[in-house]
C-alpha cells in the first residue's frame, strides 16, 4: 500500500531531501513551503508525477495550515507521516533582537509544528493504532539542547519544540500517534550557508566541523527521519535525537 506524508519545508535544506528520499520509496508526497516559486521548481526536477504535490504554506499563520490541510483532505483520507521541517533562525544577542524576530522564531518554530499536528490528526489517525502507528517527526535542533550564545531565541524555539514533541507524544501516542525529533547540528543547507555570511561580526560563532571531522549533509538527517517511519522505530515515541556527529558530546577548547 502506498504511503502518504506531508513535509513542511519541503522546497529546501531538509525538508526538500526528506521529500526525495520518501519519493525514492515510493510515498505520496505534500511538499508544504512558503515559496511557490520553489515548490514548482522541485516538483519541475523530479518529475514524478501525481505522487509529488505541493502547497503553498506559512506554518505559523493558522489560517493557511487549515488552508492547506484542507486541500490535502480532497484527494486523500488518511496520512501515514507528517514531517515539520520548516524553521528559520535569526542571530545576534539577545539584547539586539528585536520583537519581530522573536515572533517570527517562535511563530514558525514552535507554533508552526503545534498548528500543523493539530490539523493533521483527524488524517493521522484514520487507520492508526498501537500496533501500527502513524507518525509525526519534528526537526528541532542541537541549539535546542546546549544552547548557544549569539541565537538565544532560535535556542529557546528548538528547546520549546523538544518539549511539544514529549508532550504530544505522550497524548497523542494511546490513539495511535507517535511523536519523535531529531536535533541536527550544523547542516550544509542554503539558511546554514546564508548564516555563514551573516554572522560575520556579530556574537555568533558557527559550530563548524563536528568530532567527525564535517558537517552534516542533509541525507544524514533525512536518514534519521527515515529510521523514524520504519517498522523499526513503531515502539520509539518521544525522543529528541541529536544528528550531530558527537557535537554536543563534550566541550572541545577551541
């Protein structure tokens, strides 16, 4: 039987590979993302017919994630898999921030993935049990669990999300639900590589090479989320695992 997932962020970093590699698999695909333009150019270079279909989506907007699962609901009745990959960060001290980058951080960070399960569950749930439980990852971040001077609030938006994740988790897993993160640390994607050129001169520091001598790529990630919606992970629920190549494994002097 075919398998169907939404993927927030689907038209970059993340979320775009998690799209391919569920495709690869033979899923259905919804590619959820706020650029237009961006989803029609992924689903232009796959080429893979019915089985891609995208969405234009601003997560933290309640009204476009009701928009937006409602037209998901018109061609299919269940879903087996949502994946909340759509974040953004934002860099400077905390005293330099200002209120519009802390809405922005935490409307997309964390009320972006509230909003987006919330609307998801009557279709999560058509069909799920304990036995066979549909699934929701939530792409959090090793900021979220040793946070990191010069990007507070992004910290404090991937903390709060790993806190969602148990709490859902812990809800929604007796209907059949299960709710997982995976915490990445610096990933080669197009927002770490506009960072890169934006932290010039301020308080934040990339992270750079992990212990394993590169950053991630985002097939390492998009491996764990895969694992996550195997038959492996059925009895996984609630856990916020860092992709990091040991980053956050102990202090390094630098």
């Amino acid at each position: 039987m075919i398998k169907t997932a939404v993927v927030t962020g689907g038209a970059s970093g993340i979320g775009r590979r998690t799209v391919e590699r569920l495709l690869a698999q033979d899923w259905t695909v919804w590619s959820f993302d706020l650029s237009e333009d961006a989803l029609a150019e992924h689903a232009r270079t796959l080429d893979v017919g019915s089985r891609l279909r995208f969405q234009k989506c601003d997560v933290a907007r309640p009204e476009s994630v009701k928009a937006a699962f409602e037209t998901v609901r018109k061609t299919a009745d269940k879903l087996d898999a949502l994946i909340c990959s759509a974040g953004v960060i934002r860099i400077g001290s905390l005293e330099e921030h200002t209120p519009a980058d802390v809405d922005l951080l935490m409307g997309v960070n964390v009320k972006g993935p509230w909003l987006c399960i919330r609307e998801a569950l009557p279709l999560l749930r058509k069909d799920a049990s304990v036995a066979d439980p549909s699934r929701v990852v939530i792409v959090g971040s090793v900021g979220g669990l040793r946070p990191k001077a010069g990007s507070g609030f992004y910290s404090a938006s991937k903390a709060a999300v790993h806190v969602l994740t148990g709490i859902f988790a812990v809800e929604l897993g007796p209907t059949g639900v299960i709710v997982n993160a995976v915490a990445p640390g610096t990933v080669a994607t197009p927002m770490v590589e506009g960072l890169a050129n934006r932290s010039a001169g301020s308080s934040y520091k990339p992270s750079g090479d992990s212990p394993l001598g590169r950053i991630a790529q985002p097939d390492d990630v998009a491996d764990v989320v895969l694992f996550y919606l195997s038959d492996a992970a059925k009895y996984v629920n609630g856990t916020v695992l860092p992709v990091d190549g040991g980053t956050r494994a102990a202090f390094v002097k630098k």
